[in-house]
C-alpha cells in the first residue's frame, strides 16, 4: 500500500535528513567548470551501473584462405544486458558514473539557471556499436521552509560544449519527478558528460532552502545501432545537496 505524505511531512523528513548531511560553512560557492569533469580519454570505468556484460567474449574467425589454421579476432559485440524486458543482447553496454569533482554546497548566484547533477555515460566497448540514450528520470527533494508554495519550475540538459540535449516534463507534489527526454549518441568508448539545471526561482535563501537532484534507479532507455531499444536495469546516482 502507498501511503500518501503531505509536503509538510515531506519536508520534515527532508530536513531531517539534512540534518545529518549538513554543509558546513566552509563549503565553496557552486560555480560552473571550465573544463569537462568528465575527459574524452576517460572510458571503460569500472562502476556498479554498468548492465551484466558476460556475453562479452572474442570470437575465433578460422580463415578459408590456403593457409590452414590462421585466425583473425574480432570482438562479437553481443552482450546480454538486463532490462526491463528481462535478458536482452544489445551491442554495447552502459556504463553512468557520477564525478567526484561534480560540487555542491551553498549556491550564490541567480537561481533561474542552476546546475544541478552531471553524470558521465559510456558505451563501453571501443570496438563496437554506439547507444543512443533515450530516456530516463530524475527525482528531486526540496524544502520550502519559507512556506510560499515554491517548486523547480524547469530542468533541461546540455553536453560539455554547452549545446542543448533535451528537457523534462515535471510532475511536483512536495518531491519532483522530471521524465527526461534526450536523443543523444555515445561514441564507443568515449564518456560524454551531461550537465543538468533547473530554475529554482523561488527557493528562500534567507531561510536556507536545499534541493538535491538524483538520478532515478532502472530508468535510462538506451539503443543500439541495431534498433534495440530498452530501459536497463541499474543502480540511482545521488548526488550531493545544494543550499542557498
């Protein structure tokens, strides 16, 4: 049975929460990076997030030419990843990671274009098909303690350059839910950061509002070059808290 919260007891909790997670004073004011956290060389990491990859073995090709038993090796590029639709074969797996070097803490600057969560996505094998990432959810708390009914009125993404690659459709009832949609591809082997922002008009610094965005667990939709498309099975990212 789901038991329905209000926003009062919601905030409550979250501020409990808080309060064990509480940013000291010395915390650095959140400021938007001059370079990627996430490098182009940076590939393969080895995270929990990445989807069951044990089909992935090389596969023996025996040559028809005249010289008997020479070989040629070539990745099979069929792994077996679990998803939402049970065991699926796809032609790379993902792997999402959350950086270190991603800040949070007391925010100063205007709050219509916060940046609030990056993630690092990589189609691991440098030797096979892309993914498109298609979908997923991010899951927001937030406190109101100023008790004037605000709430995250926006969220969208851009890559490391800055180019725009989707936006969220928002559902808020004292905690938000954002559907995300994007389009965008992941070379083999190469990590793509994606850097997301809200406008967080409203929040009351004052009274010193938090937010704290995640990444939803088992619901990033990937495709491959095969047209396979699936919703994976892993892990939530949680990022750390931004004040105001």
């Amino acid at each position: 049975m789901i038991r329905t919260t209000t926003k009062k007891e919601v905030n409550m909790r979250f501020i409990s929460f808080l309060s064990v997670l509480a940013l000291t004073s010395g915390c650095s004011t959140l400021e938007w990076y001059d370079e990627s956290p996430f490098p182009d060389d940076e590939v393969g990491c080895d995270t929990d997030s990445e989807a069951d990859d044990t089909a992935d073995t090389d596969t023996a090709i025996e040559d028809s030419g005249d010289t008997a038993g020479d070989t040629a090796v070539v990745p099979s590029c069929e792994f077996v990843v679990n998803t939402m639709d049970g065991e699926q074969t796809m032609g790379n797996t993902l792997t999402i990671e959350l950086p270190q070097q991603f800040q949070t803490g007391p925010y100063a600057d205007l709050l219509d274009e916060v940046p609030v969560l990056g993630l690092g996505f990589t189609a691991d094998d440098a030797g096979c098909e892309s993914l498109t990432v298609q979908s997923m959810i991010l899951f927001a708390i937030f406190t109101d303690m100023a008790d004037t009914d605000w709430e995250p009125s926006a969220l969208w993404a851009t890559n490391a350059s800055g180019e725009y690659i989707g936006s969220a459709f928002l559902d808020v009832t004292g905690v938000m839910y954002a559907a995300f949609s994007s389009d965008f591809t992941l070379e083999p082997g190469v990590t793509q950061g994606i850097y997301f922002y809200a406008d967080l008009e409203g929040a009351s610094r004052e009274l010193d509002d938090q937010v704290k965005f995640d990444l939803y667990p088992t619901s990033v939709r990937v495709e491959d070059e095969r047209g396979n498309s699936h919703i994976l099975v892993h892990d939530g990212y949680t990022n750390g808290t931004v004040s105001f």
